[in-house]
C-alpha cells in the first residue's frame, strides 16, 4: 500500500544538510517525515516544483515590528505579512518598542498580540537593563522568548546600558547567548557634534568604525571573564570581523543584506535618510571586510535588521532623521542575487538564514529541512527576474532602500509547518503564526 502525506512538495532541487538534489519532501503533522523520491505515495495535498528550489525555512533573527506603541510604523501583523510575502517562516522581534519588553507582562501581552494575527512563526526578545538585571535568568527561560539583548549604544528610555558593570551584571544573570547591539555610547557621544546638517553622509563619521571596534572589545572581554556566550548583532566593520574571528569561542556574529549591498558615501548621496541605520553603512573597505566574513565563515547569521519609519520621518533632515529601514520582505531577493552573482553559494545562504539560526539559537524543532523538524520551506525560484518597488513592499511605511533593485531570484512559496502561507506573492493562509520552541527553555 502506497504510503500517504499531508503534503508533498515534489520534483524541486532541495538544498540542505546532506547537500543539493532532485527530491520530494513529505509531510504529516507539520513535520517532515521523507525527504527522497516519493512518487509512489498519495498526499491530501501536493505542491508541483518543478524547476523551483527548495530550502529549510528561512529565519529572520532580528526585527523590529513595532508593536505596541509605535504602529503607525509597523506592526505584528503587517511585519509578519512582509515576512511571508518575503518566503521568511519565522522572525525574533526585539523589545524596543513602548513599553519596552523588559518584564513578564510586556512579553505575554506581545505574545497575545501575536496569536491570531501573525503569519509566521515568531519569538520576542527581552530586553537587558540595569534594573532588571538580576531577574534576566528567570525572564529568558519564559516561553516564547528567544533571549536577551542590550544596546550599548543609544536605545529606546531604560534599554541602553552603555557601561562595563551594566553590561557585566547582565551577563552574570543570564545563561543563554545574549544578543548585543555593540557600539560605545561614550565615543557616540563624543562625536555627535561631528553631524552636518542635512548631510548623511557624515553619518558614518559620527558612528564611527572605532564606536563599533571599541564597544565590540569591551564585550569580548566581559564576555570571556565570566563564560558567558554573546552574539554580536549587525556587524559593520573589517576590524570587528577579524576580532571576532578569534574570538569565536564566546562571539557568534550577525550579518545584514543592507551592510553586504550598501555603500557610503554613494547610497547616502542617493537614498538620504532612507539610507540612515545604526550601525551605519560604511564604505567599500569595510563591506568587503564584511564579505570575507561571510566567505570565512565567521559570520554565523543573516538577520535584516528590518526596522521601518515612516516616509515623513526620514525626510526630516540629518541628524534629526531617525535611523533604521525596512528589510524581512527584501532579504530573500536580494541575498539570493549575490548567489546568482557568485558572491556567495546556496549553501552559505541556507547555512547563514537556518542552519546558523539553529546553531546559535538552540532551535528545538527548526532550521533543518530534516526529518522530524517542523515543515517550514521557503521555495524560490532561482531564475525569476523582478525589480523590487516600495509599491510592492507589505510594510506600513511603504518604501524599501532597495526600489529599483534588479532581483535575479524570488521566493514563490512559504510553507509553515506544512501549511502554504504565501504563494505567488498571495497570502493564502492568513495568522498561522505560532511561538518559537528552543532547547534550552523546553517545559520538562
């Protein structure tokens, strides 16, 4: 008797751990439970890729959806859509938002906000304070979060703890990989006089690259006194990636699209403040630094670092333009152009957007197309020819920095554990959305 699925997606290249190559992929119970050639077997429901691509579910690790306080922005709803929209089955959501995530409450009530209403699987971090420090060891095992962060570098009200004792009493209370926004608010603040008005391109200047080397430093070092696991969120620099190289015993490093693909002072000439975020897009020297890093494997993760403003907002000359861009919805198209370009291969993409998230993360059920993990699949056709728009962009506030951009792949589906939530730009099954399980903080 033949054997019968929920779901095949059948005849697609799968890319994952044991490589690349023509295969079906069955599904039952939201899981994935044959990986091979399945064309004696029936399913309920059969997805036809022939000539698409197949990859583990892609993972966006740090956005900013906005919600609550901000959602003239965005918000958990329409962030989620760009995701899916974008073939991303899961995000991790960052606590600067008003209130800011720092307490049990502030996590439950996002978690209720996103039940029912967000597409994609997600988890929300909590933020790092001098006064919630000591309770940060009871705040990362709750469910659904995916751990702690801390800018040390200007922040959102209590959220910035920019000292060593601040930053050294986080990292004593907290067991997991605690996620870093690393740049010296001391030297930042230094520096501020240093903006030109109506200048963007002086933004770099003020957020220099010794900001970012000399925060990075100081972690390290906390970091490796006490044992404890950090992960160094947006790295911009050359020097950080070299630093971190030999450090990877306690650092895993985070990457974005916009770092890879941008460059000052020409994109700042061209986009103004829509090219403005925190770290700053830094010149050729340092995106090529950051490339090595991918190409040497010291990059660990691509996050998109998606953070929108409105149109109006960005307008507003520099400095008093706020920094930050939308990116979940344009980081599948946009990265899977450089492996069309030969910047990097489909299995460097894979390992930096699942199989990275899984490692650093402690993923319980996702990460790998693999059997017994959730059925999370972002299918993408690696021949399609699109030029994003900020028309076509889900985001509230409406624009992309990457308007006019010439993608030379695009995904077609997002499948979340086994349901197809996005096909051909369509969201097809709305507010499936479900929290992140991981190793570490599983109920016993």
């Amino acid at each position: 008797m033949p054997e019968t699925f929920d779901l095949i997606v059948r005849g697609g290249e799968v890319v994952n751990h044991a490589g690349r190559g023509l295969a079906d992929v069955g599904v039952r119970a939201g899981k994935v439970t044959a990986i091979g050639d399945l064309g004696q077997a029936s399913a309920d429901e059969v997805f036809d890729a022939t000539g698409l691509t197949v990859l583990p579910g892609v993972i966006d690790s740090q956005v900013h959806f906005r919600e609550p306080g901000l959602e003239w922005k965005e918000d958990l709803e329409t962030g989620s859509r760009c995701a899916v929209l974008g073939g991303v089955t899961a995000v991790f959501e960052m606590p600067n938002t008003e209130p800011t995530t720092t307490d049990p409450g502030a996590l439950a009530d996002k978690l209720a906000r996103a039940r029912g209403r967000m597409h994609c699987d997600h988890a929300f971090y909590v933020g790092g304070t001098h006064e919630n420090a000591d309770f940060l060891g009871e705040l990362e095992r709750l469910p659904g979060c995916c751990g702690v962060k801390v800018f040390m570098g200007a922040s959102t009200g209590t959220l910035l703890v920019q000292d060593d004792e601040g930053v050294e009493q986080v990292l004593r209370h907290v067991n997991r990989r605690a996620a870093f926004h690393s740049e010296d608010e001391y030297r930042l603040a230094e520096r501020r006089p240093l903006a030109r008005t109506g200048d963007w391109t002086s933004h770099p200047e003020v957020r220099d690259a010794r900001s970012a080397m000399q925060s990075t430093e100081r972690l390290v070092r906390i970091a490796q006194a006490l044992g404890k696991r950090i992960h160094v969120l947006h790295v911009t620099t050359a020097e950080e990636i070299v630093f971190l190289a030999a450090h990877k015993d306690v650092a895993s490093v985070e990457v974005t699209p916009q770092h890879l693909t941008l460059e000052g002072p020409q994109d700042y000439e061209r986009l103004k403040g829509f090219a403005q975020m925190n770290p700053p897009i830094r010149d050729h020297h340092h995106r090529m630094g950051i490339w090595a890093g991918v190409a040497s494997g010291v990059a660990d993760v691509l996050g998109s670092d998606h953070a929108p403003h409105t149109r109006e907002e960005k307008a507003r000359p520099y400095p008093a333009s706020p920094s930050g861009m939308p990116g979940v919805q344009t980081l599948v198209p946009v990265m899977l152009t450089h492996v069309v370009e030969g910047r990097l291969s489909l299995e460097r993409f894979v390992d930096l957007t699942s199989h990275g998230v899984n490692r650093v993360f402690g993923l319980a059920d996702k990460g790998r197309l693999a059997e017994g993990y959730d059925a999370d699949l972002t299918i993408v056709d690696m021949k399609a020819r699109r030029t994003i728009t900020h028309e076509a962009m889900a985001t509230r506030s409406g624009w992309t920095p990457f308007d006019g951009f010439e993608a030379k792949a695009w995904p077609v589906a997002t499948i979340v554990r086994g349901r197809a939530v996005m096909r051909d730009d369509e969201i097809i099954a709305p507010s499936l959305g479900e929290p992140v399980r991981f190793l570490e903080t599983l109920a016993r």
